[in-house]
C-alpha cells in the first residue's frame, strides 16, 4: 500500500493526486516525519462532488436487496484482509496503542452488515386507511450526498458509523479525514472499491474543506464529531441550509461511586474509561464523583491500578501512548497547574513521564479536591486526566454530575438495583452505563443531549437520520369524493348566517 501514501484523494475505486496543499504528518509518540497528506484543490472538489451526486441517482434507483448485497461485499473485503499495516500507520498518526487500533478496525465490518439488513428490512410502514379503498403508508428516500466529518481520536470508525447508514439509506458519501489520521483513513478506503464508481469520496484538509463541504449546494446532509463548540458552528450553518445533521460534540462525562460499589472493580472500571486512549475517548470519564464513606478507600484503588500503567510508544508494549501534538499536551498541563495552583491535590502524575523525554506524553494523573470553578470540572480535557470529587450522598453525586453545559454519557458502579435504576432516570446523558463503561452497540443509538450534540448514530435512529420519510397516499381507481369542490350549497351559511336549506 505504500504507493498510497503519495498525497492523493479516494473517489471509488480510483486514488487521484491532489493538486491542493500540502501538509507534512509527524508522530507524536517519535516526532519523526511519517508522510504527507494533500488537499483537493477547489476545482478538484467540485467535480468529485458532482461525480458523487451522479453515482448517487442510480445508487438510489437500485433495490434494497441489491444495495445490502453490495454492503456486503465491503464487510467482506474488511473482514479477508490483513489490517496490520493499516493499524500501524493509524497508531504512527496519532499515537493510539496498536490494540486499539487494531480493534477500532476489526468492530467496523459489524456495522456495515448490521445497516444492510435494516435498510432491507424496514423500508417503511402502512398506517391504517382514513378512507375506505385507499392505500396510505409511509416510505424512505434518500437526501443525496452526505458529508462526514471525523476526528483524530477514532479516524475509522466513527466515520463508518455515520457512512453504513446513509449508504444503506441510499446516499452517496463524502468523508473528510481527519488530519491526523488522512493517510492511514486513505489507506482504508480501498476496502470500499466493491462500491459503484463514484459512489464514495474521501479527501484530506483542514476546516476550509469542512466549511466547503458544509456549505455546498451539492451536499445534503452532514454528520460531525468533534469539539462542542466546531458542532455548534457546524448546526448553525447546517440550519441556515436546512441541511438535517448528526452533531455528536464530545462531552466531560460523569461516573459516579456508589457506596454500594465492587470498590476494587470499579476503580478497575474507572482507570480504563478515564485513561483508554489516552483519555482522547468522547465518552472517557473525566469527572469521578464518589460518596463520602467509600471516597479515601476508591482513591487508593484507583492511585494503585494507575500506577501499573505504562507509558510508551504505542508500536511497544504500553497502555498509554502520546498525546496526539504538542499543543494538545500544553493544553492538558496547564490545565493540571490551574488546578493545582487553586488547591487541588495531584494523587499521581501530573507531569512529563521522566522516561520518555521526546513525544507527547502526560502521565496518566488523578487530581482530587477539585471544584466547581476550576476548568478541570467542566472542560473535555481530552488527555489521562480523571478529576475525583467527594460527595456527601448518593443523590449528591447523581446533582452534581448533572451540573454540566455536556451530556453525552454517564456511568455509575453499584450493587444496588434500586441505585441503578434511579442513576438511569436521574442522569442527563444520551447513554448511560451501570457496571460496564464505554460499551457501545451497533443497534442502540449513540450520541448526546446539551452541548454534547444533536441526533443519533447507530441504531434505527442512525439509519433514519440518513433518510427523510414521504407519506403516500394510494388509491388504486380515480373516483370523486364527497368533499372535492364544488361544495354543496347546504354546507354554507346565508346571509342571516344560518344553514341553506
């Protein structure tokens, strides 16, 4: 595949040379020089969205059964392949640990089947007829050609999340890789030639060519991941167009400690959501609210698991790799000193890892006594940080973990059913999880409420948010009916404003 590393775009089955600029790819765990990416120029992207809109037309002419078989063949080509190479490079981009890049790629053949078969098997509905004789249901089209914008953290999948459905839906596909990320999302999309010509489109750039996918009267639909305040812009310019979007804006996600708690499993569960990734996970847990009786024992716990980690190149043999930059790194320490310097208490980390000089490393840390006011609590930090904050109740815990702008997902650890229960209604969160954290599933819906988003990925909310539904109303012979014009004259008022006769 190296000849794919030459900066080029993917419009299926085809690699074509950008003509557009060019930007060099360091990674983060070496700071060595992995390859270079370019962007389309702007005449470039114009023609592959016509080309798209073009395939798209008779994508959508074709049979469901046909369409899923197509679908089919792409999980096909993913699940016969050797991925290694694919997983190294995502892991020489962005610093993620090979297992998990790896395993980002292996869950992703799963979803292409899974909105095969729902496309195929829920294309519609028949209502109950209002009118004796007469056919009346609802059915699907599609909205034309979407637009899929990913981040760094998951460069693969989450795309393909969003990219399944609207295929399966009918649409064609435009993904705008991420710039961490493009070569090895280039690299990926090969798996997709099975696809009719034209059909789908990847290209590499900044937000320049996010805004000019956004605003063209050739795309029709739009789905993003990233920051809160990128999916609120995108929503506003998305609406001014009447574009429908899927806005998932990563989220400060709360767990909280019940007094009733496995201690040692849920520190155990805690260290995994807190630092997967290098806490660069949408849904890490970032804000730890733990009850007053159980808050010193959890704290120990989670110091001892934590400090079993280790910290490396994500190509060794480590939990914890590299931020994704410098900057991301800064952003994180300074966000570490803020608190310490309005008086929290670092338990463990806070700093450079001593034994790794060069890349972007944090050490996986725990900070108790933090508030309300400092921005630890309330900014998606993005890196191996987990505030713990102490609560004087379980009720406590579930208020204060609800006092955010966000709501992506919440968690809780308990042994308490009546806990669980009131922790499910009580959370303002679009996901929640009792006991088993960062579990996801291909037929639930994915996404969040408050500043955290708009819509839903996965599930039948997934597909739908892909298609717009058109009600018909067939009946099968053309004959009058009772209330076509011209009325009666008896169902108007005289004058004297009574009923003609």
């Amino acid at each position: 595949m190296t000849d794919l590393l030459a900066p080029s775009y993917y419009l299926a089955p085809e690699y074509v040379a950008t003509q557009g600029p060019l930007h060099d790819v360091e990674d983060p765990a070496t700071l060595e020089h992995v390859g270079q990416y370019g962007e389309p120029s702007s005449a470039q992207l114009d023609t592959i969205l016509d080309r798209v809109n073009a395939a798209q037309k008779l994508w959508a002419a074709m049979d469901c059964k046909t369409r899923a078989g197509i679908l089919h063949r792409v999980a096909d080509a993913m699940e016969q392949a050797d991925m290694t190479e694919i997983a190294v490079m995502m892991t020489r981009e962005i610093g993620k640990p090979y297992p998990e890049a790896i395993g980002e790629i292996a869950n992703i053949p799963p979803v292409f089947r899974y909105f095969a078969e729902m496309a195929r098997d829920d294309a519609g509905r028949i209502a109950g007829s209002m009118q004796p004789g007469s056919f009346q249901f609802q059915t699907y089209a599609p909205y034309g050609v979407s637009v899929h914008i990913v981040p760094y953290n998951f460069p693969l999948i989450l795309g393909c999340w969003t990219m399944a459905a609207s295929l399966a839906a009918g649409n064609g596909v435009v993904l705008k890789a991420s710039p961490a990320g493009t070569i090895c999302t280039l690299m990926f999309m090969k798996f997709f030639d099975a696809l009719p010509r034209d059909l789908i489109a990847c290209v590499g750039g900044g937000a320049e060519v996010g805004k000019a996918l956004i605003s063209s009267p050739k795309t029709h639909a739009i789905a993003f991941t990233g920051s809160a305040e990128v999916g609120r812009q995108i929503a506003i310019e998305a609406a001014s167009q009447m574009k429908p979007c899927v806005i998932e804006g990563g989220g400060s996600d709360p767990m909280v400690i019940s007094r009733h708690a496995d201690i040692q499993v849920a520190a155990a569960g805690a260290v995994t959501t807190a630092y997967l990734q290098s806490g660069q996970v949408c849904t890490s847990a970032e804000r730890i609210y733990v009850e007053d009786a159980v808050h010193d024992e959890f704290v120990a716990a989670m110091v001892e698991k934590t400090r079993q980690l280790r910290v490396g190149n994500g190509l060794g043999v480590a939990e914890i790799g590299p931020l994704v930059s410098r900057a991301a790194r800064d952003r994180v320490l300074a966000w570490i000193d803020t608190a310490r310097d309005k008086g929290a208490t670092i338990a463990i980390g806070g700093g450079v890892p001593a034994d790794q000089p060069k890349g972007w490393y944090v050490e996986p840390t725990i900070v108790t006594g933090v508030t309300a006011e400092m921005d630890l609590h309330e900014t998606e930090i993005f890196g191996p940080v987990v505030s713990i904050i102490r609560t004087a109740s379980f009720e406590d815990a579930l208020t204060q973990a609800n006092a955010s702008r966000f709501g992506l997902g919440a968690s809780v650890f308990t042994s308490d059913l009546a806990e669980a229960h009131r922790a499910i209604e009580a959370f303002e969160a679009g996901m929640v999880w009792v006991n088993n954290p960062l579990v996801d599933n291909d037929a639930l819906p994915f996404g969040g409420i408050k500043s955290s988003g708009l819509g839903r990925a996965l599930g039948k909310a997934g597909l739908d948010a892909f298609r717009q539904p058109k009600m018909v109303i067939l009946d099968p012979v053309a004959k009058m009916a009772d209330w076509w014009y011209p009325y009666p004259d008896d169902w108007f008022l005289d004058a004297g404003g009574r009923k003609h006769v």
